[in-house]
C-alpha cells in the first residue's frame, strides 16, 4: 500500500533501502562501534557443529540483564527467528537458551529428561520456559501430550508458564521485521535516533517513514531510527506486514 502524498521511484526506493541496509549514503559515513568480545553463551548443552537434518549457529544479542552482549545458540532457522523475536520484545528482561535440564515420567512412568530451547524472564519477574518445534513434528510425535507431563514436572522455581512455539504462532512478516531491527540495532546511532524521535514528538498526523526520512535529511539512517524508534514505542505502524519505507506510522504506543 502506497502512503498518501508519496510516490518513490524505483531508483529511489533502491537507494532508501541500500542506506539502511549498509548504514552510510553518499557523503555520509557512520563510525562503528569500538568492538567489544560479546559474553559467552549460558546454554548448558551446545548443538553440535554439523547436522543434516537443522541449521544451527549462533547470533550475538542483547537483553536488559546483559550490559553486554551476549552468544545465544539456535538449532534451526524456526529457533534462530524465535530467538530474533524475544530479542525485539520490550517486555524481555532476559533470555538463556537450552537452560538446566528438567526430569519428568512419561505417560509409562519411565524417567526422562527435558531441555528447553529457551527460559525467558520477563519485566514483571516471570519466567516463561519454550519449546520451539515445527507444527507438523510437535503433531507426528505426540509432543503436546508429552508437554503434559513436563508441564506436571516443572518446578514454579524454574518456570512459572511453559508454551510451545511453532511456525504458526507467528506471522513470517513479524519474523522478518525482527531480524531487521536485531541488525539495525547492531550500529548504534544515537544522533539520528535523537533526530527522529524530535520529529515524532511534533508530529500530529499519519505519514509514511519515506516522507519522516525526508523530513529528517538523513536518509537511511532516519529510516533504522525509525524502525528502532517502533520497537521502542515512539511510534505504531498502521499498516501490517514488513516494515517499508511505504508504511505508515504515528506516534504513540498502540494499545
């Protein structure tokens, strides 16, 4: 959808999207970060390096809890997007991946171990332990029967709530929108973030980010201002999908 009063060539387009992705334009250079040795990972079992059947890396991220970055692994791209989008929620005070293993009886009393793929705390101190499974293996293999058991086994100490994630809990848009924002924030900008939330503060009306860009003069570092400034709550989209230049945005928290 086209914002109202805004029309972008493809050249300009193009070079909107070209800025915020390489964080300069023509005549502008940002300085980067003096770089820092990100924390080691806190999970207590580490995928193993190859795996036929799974992606598995590792992502550099930051939480409120974590002055300084830390290692977070994932064991598929299902993993790596959940993991993109706790790392963009503002009510996350912390993540730990593959945290201490749980002991459960299954449904013939047979003593098992469980480990999560994640262990989340939140602002309001609780904690919340998730399964990450493709829909179609957590329905072929019984999974959401045996999470009764887990469920049953799980001390308050550890968890206060258990959920299991698939591909179905979240839009792909959603996905994408926050694996941006993880590489947006990784170059930090403050003028320009300064620079954008001025403009919020005095806007009275909708507008696409293409035309806050233009009224920012600062190109692309405007627009991943203004995608940071989204996710910070200075400003709600009023368009759904990914995040474009065309998407319309006011400030303000939506409720």
């Amino acid at each position: 959808m086209t914002a109202p009063d805004t029309v972008l060539s493809d050249q300009e387009e193009c070079a909107l999207w070209r800025t915020a992705a390489y964080g300069h334009s023509q005549g502008q250079n940002i300085m980067k970060d003096k770089f820092s040795r990100p924390r080691p990972s806190r999970a207590t079992r580490k995928p193993a390096a190859r795996s036929k059947a799974s992606s598995r890396g590792l992502i550099t991220g930051q939480t409120k809890a974590d002055p300084i970055p830390r290692l977070h692994h994932f064991e598929s791209k299902l993993e790596q997007a959940v993991l993109f989008l706790l790392l963009a929620r503002r009510d996350v005070m912390d993540i730990r991946e593959q945290p201490p293993a749980i002991q459960y009886l299954d449904a013939h009393g047979r003593t098992r171990i469980h480990t999560f793929d994640f262990l989340v705390t939140l602002d309001d101190g609780r904690r919340i332990a998730i399964d990450v499974k493709p829909a179609a293996i957590a329905e072929r293999n019984g999974f959401r029967n045996t999470l009764k058991f887990i469920r049953a086994a799980t001390p308050l100490s550890f968890a206060d709530d258990i959920v299991l994630v698939t591909e179905r809990s979240f839009c792909p848009s959603t996905a994408r929108n926050a694996e941006k924002l993880h590489d947006f924030r990784r170059t930090k900008d403050g003028d320009a973030d300064m620079a954008v939330a001025d403009l919020i503060s005095n806007m009275s009306d909708p507008m696409s980010i293409a035309e806050l860009v233009q009224k920012s003069g600062l190109g692309g570092r405007a627009f991943r201002a203004a995608f940071r400034a989204i996710y910070a709550g200075l400003l709600r989209t009023l368009d759904a999908g990914d995040i474009l230049p065309v998407t319309r945005v006011m400030s303000g928290v939506a409720q």
